[in-house]
C-alpha cells in the first residue's frame, strides 16, 4: 500500500474509533439496568439499527460476499437463513420475552423452569454459542486490521482487542448501543458506496442488485452469463450451477440451522430487552430487518463482482486461455496483490517458471491433465486466496479512488467490533448476572456485579483473541457453527417455554443438555476437541460425515433431538406447577401497552 493510502486509512480508522469511543465514555452506565439493557428506554428504530450493527458481523461484512464469492448459488443458504431467522424471530420469540422481562436468556429459562440447573445450563449453553461465535469475529478483527496496519494477523489481533475492550468493558449495553447506532452507519456506507462504484464500472448500472442481473458495460453479454463461462473455461463449476458448493441436503439443513440459530441467539435476543414497551419489541425485530436487508440483497452483487474482477485481474484474455499471455505477468503484480501477500492471506508461486500466475481448478482431475499436456501448466499458482479478504480487497482490485479503500478498511473494523462488543457482553452478563448473582452469590452488591462483569469480560476478550488466531474455518463458517449450537441448545427450550405450558424442568434440562452434547460432540468430531485440529477424531470431508451432514448444517438435527428429548422427560415427569402454567398463559395474551 502506498503511504499516504494507509495514512489515508489510519486517519478515517482513527476518526471512526474516536467517534465510537466518545459515545461510549458519554453514554457510562451507572446501574446494573443501564449495563445490560440500556435502562430498557431505546427507540425502536434505534434499536433496529443498533440490533442489525451487532448482527451484521465480520461474517456479514468481510466473510460472506468471500463465501458467496466462491460457492455461488449455493451461498444464498447463509443469505436466506440469516434473514429468514430474523422473521421467526419477530412473531415467536422477541415480544414474548420482553414482556417476560427478564434481562437474559438463562434468567428467562431459570425463571420459567422453576430452576437454578437449568438456569447454569442455560448458561453453559450461552458461552458455548458465544465463544464460537466470538472466535469468528476476532478472526475479522485480526484480518481488517492487518488490512490497515500491513502488519500479520497477531498484531491486527491485539490492537482489535485493545479498543473492544475500552468501549465494550466502560460502555456496557447503554454505550453499545448507540456506538452500534454509529457503527451501522460507517457499515453500510462503507458497503454500498464501493458497490454502487463498482457495479457502475462493470455493468453501468448505479444499483448492485440490479446491476447483478445486467449486461456488462459496451456488451450483449450478461454478467453472470460472462462469468460462468470464464470459470468454466478455468475447470471451476459455473458461478450459477446448482450442483457447485454444497449438495442440495446440507443447503436445506443449513438454512434451517441458522434460522432457528438466528432466533436462539442470546447476544441478539438481549436487544429486545431494552426497548420500553412490548409492541416495540416487534417493531424493533422489524427494522433490523429492514438495515439488515440493506446489506444482504447487496451481497450476493458483491460476491459475483468481486470474483469477476479478481479473474479479470489474473486472467488478461479470457477468450483466449492457454494462450502464452492469456494470464497475469509476475512483473506487472498491482499493488494490492503484494501488499495482501505480506498478510499471509494471498500467495502465489511460479510453478513453471513461465513468469505468469495460471490461476485455474487444479483439483479438477481431468482439467488440470489437458492444461499440463496441451499448455504446460503445472498446477494453479494462486496458492493462497482466502475468502475473508474479497470485500476488503475489492475496491483496490476494481481501482476505486483512495477514499472508498478507507472507507471499507473502517467499515469492516466496525463490523467485527460491533458484533464483538455485543457478544462480549452476552459472556459478561452470562458470568456475573446468571451465575454469580443468580446462584452462588445473590447478595452480592451492584458495585462488585459491575466489577466481576468487566473482569470477565477482558478474560473472555484474551480466550477469543487466542482462538482467533488459530480458528476452525473461514469467519462466516465459525459463524455457523455458533448458530448449530443455539439451534440445538436453546431455540428448542425457548419456544416450549413460550408455546407449551405442561414443558417441566426436568425436560428443559434434558433438551439442552442432549441437543448441546450431541451437536458440539458432532462438531468436535470433525473440527477437533475445542476447535483444535490435531485433536479431530475424522477427516473433515463429506465422505466421513453422517449421512453426508456438513458440521456446520448439524444444528437443525440437534435441535429435533433436544425437542425429543424434552418431550419425552416432561411425559415421564410431574407437570410444572400451577402459577408457572399459569404464567405461561399470561405471557401470551396481549397487553394494551
């Protein structure tokens, strides 16, 4: 990166976090309501804004246009399940809650179940989900800032932490909030701007999603109709086939998983706690999904443009591959493939020292024989290409001005930090409200509960920080797998606490306990003990999976074991008592306010 386009990066960077920073240290709590939910006084469409900035994370906003980028059709599982879960949310789940109020998830189940095990099981659950989830984000974090400061992703690591931890720990959900308000709205700029450039550039059309669907600029051929043939060409799968990526099974299993993921997860379900009425709590499910529709309905534009501009970068004649110049010279690299090499993050290598990067499907058998016979190549020389970097890395690849590159070198540290900062909380509130307030400590002062929510808290920023340097997959991939685990362990004992009166403790406790054994026991199998590689039982590839179920799709059949589970211990159990049957009914019927 030339110097003054990281001074240029620095300096928005900089304003963004003193922006952030300010708002946290002017919003300080100063209770333990005003903590963990923000004094329960947010606008709803504040709180929609705010809401979408903590769901839209590193795997909204770095990972998954990379993702749709180089699975094509079958990315839009993460699309539909993301947002379709935010629908369930909204009839099901957020009203119920809020007038519930209560203001977490473990408390809600300990209340409901009559229970302080299933309120420590709740618990349990909450850091399980929260930490896969957190390891995600700091692999976003790591990689945005590494991004800025053309430094290796440990440096970018601690740095990310450093300033979670200021606003995050001085903050609590008062100060999120309206930093996440802040935050939404660097976001969203930073995603669309570059796009709408971007789709000008290659169709002529200012509108992403329309542009998608559009010819290219001074051509008759469609976008996706070019694309799919150049990949073709290259021995990939067409952007657009139905059979690429993941089979038809795993793309179902998956949106499933992440839609009851989605309205299982506590880091969100907290939000409608903080709204002042319980009609705003549909409302405010309703605008995030709006500012969330925003992004996701560009993403799929972002995807397909990003992989037509990077081969349109390797591949100088695509009408002519195999040709001597049909692909990029080693000396006339741009910019922004040497910077992104010094990240580790993008590699390549002369295999047959032609002097030429040949990027093409080695992997494909048959194709890789003809290129080596017919041309000489011996395997692709992009060796590295991680998906994580496509958004950050396309307004350099598409030679937008200087001031979009920072813009989205800011937008994408506000994605992994907003989510961070919620999820953070989710820990935080989990240790020091549910488990020490809740159960082993119940007269302990606000003082020391503020205390111990903040002490853990920076612990839990070190544990994920670790684990964000080694992760188990791509951002939006660790991602799932934190929403398998909500589907499995705490969707399925929401939802019966809510709908179904006669659902007891001991069933509750033997739901999550079975829907989060089975699912993380799954999970380990493939991805190793606590995402640790060395320690995987089985290779991670589809012909050792059961039944061929990804890991990351797992979730849905988690949860039908915990709702089994569930169903059969409560029929086998005396009933819950009558007030608690009787508190259930109330939760359900309408209230004028």
């Amino acid at each position: 990166m030339e110097g003054s386009q990281q001074i240029l990066n620095l300096t928005v960077v900089g304003l963004t976090f003193a922006l952030y920073i300010g708002i946290a240290i002017w919003a300080r709590t100063g209770s333990t309501s005003e903590f963990y939910v923000a004094g329960k006084g947010i606008n709803p469409v504040a709180n929609g804004m705010a809401t979408a900035a903590d769901w839209m994370s590193a795997a909204s906003f770095i990972s998954m246009a990379g993702l749709i980028a180089f699975l094509g059709f079958t990315g839009g599982a993460f699309l539909m399940g993301w947002t379709g879960g935010y629908v369930l949310m909204a009839l099901l789940l957020a009203p119920y809650l809020r007038k519930f109020g209560k203001f977490t998830v473990p408390e809600f189940i300990g209340d409901r179940f009559y229970s302080k095990t299933a309120r420590v099981i709740a618990v349990i659950c909450l850091l399980a989900i929260s930490i896969t989830y957190v390891i995600g984000q700091m692999r976003g974090v790591g990689i945005a800032f590494s991004n800025i400061l053309e430094v290796d992703l440990t440096v970018g690591l601690i740095s990310g932490m450093f300033v979670v931890f200021l606003y995050a720990v001085f903050g609590g959900m008062k100060g999120i909030t309206y930093t996440q308000i802040a935050q939404y709205c660097v976001m969203i700029f930073a995603y669309t701007v570059p796009a709408v450039f971007i789709a000008i550039a290659i169709t002529g059309v200012p509108i992403p999603q329309i542009g998608l669907g559009s010819t290219l600029v001074g051509s008759d051929t469609y976008l996706l109709e070019a694309l799919d043939q150049t990949l073709v060409d290259l021995g990939f799968t067409a952007y657009s086939a139905t059979e690429g990526g993941m089979n038809m099974l795993n793309m179902f299993l998956l949106t499933a998983s992440l839609m009851i993921g989605t309205a299982g997860l506590p880091h969100v379900i907290i939000r409608f706690f903080t709204v002042p009425r319980i009609r705003d709590a549909r409302k405010s499910a309703g605008w995030s999904l709006v500012f969330i529709a925003i992004l996701y309905t560009t993403a799929p534009a972002v995807g397909a443009m990003a992989m037509w501009n990077l081969i349109d970068t390797v591949v100088t004649d695509r009408h002519n591959i195999g040709q001597e110049e049909s692909h990029l010279a080693y000396d006339e690299m741009p910019a922004w493939m040497e910077r992104w090499s010094e990240t580790g993050l993008l590699a390549f290598e002369d295999k047959n020292n032609d002097g030429r990067i040949q990027y093409y499907n080695d992997a494909n058998e048959e194709f890789a024989q003809m290129a080596e016979e017919e041309w000489g190549w011996e395997g692709s020389e992009l060796t590295t290409l991680d998906r994580d970097i496509i958004v950050l890395a396309n307004p350099e690849i598409a030679g937008l001005p200087t001031w979009v590159i920072a813009l989205v070198a800011a937008g994408g540290i506000a994605a992994a930090l907003s989510t961070a900062a919620g999820l953070l909380l989710a820990i935080s509130s989990a240790i020091s409200h549910d488990l020490l307030k809740g159960v082993f400590k119940p007269d302990i002062s606000e003082k020391n509960e503020m205390l111990a929510a903040r002490i853990s808290m920076a612990v839990a920023i070190i544990f994920a920080g670790y684990l964000g340097l080694n992760p188990p997959g791509f951002a939006a991939e660790v991602v799932a797998l934190a929403f398998g685990l909500a589907a499995a362990s705490l969707f399925p004992v929401l939802m019966m606490g809510i709908f179904y009166r006669k659902m007891n403790r001991e069933g509750a406790i033997a739901g999550m306990l079975a829907g989060l054994i089975v699912t993380l026991g799954y999970v380990f199998t493939y991805k190793g003990f606590l995402f640790f590689p060395q320690l995987a039982l089985l290779p991670d590839t589809a012909e050792y999976w059961l039944f061929g179920i990804n890991p990351g799709s797992f979730g849905v059949i988690g949860a039908c074991v915990n709702a089994i589970v569930a169903f059969s211990v409560a029929k086998m159990t005396a009933p819950p008592p009558a007030e608690i049957q009787k508190l259930v009914e109330s939760v359900r019927v309408p209230r004028a306010d």
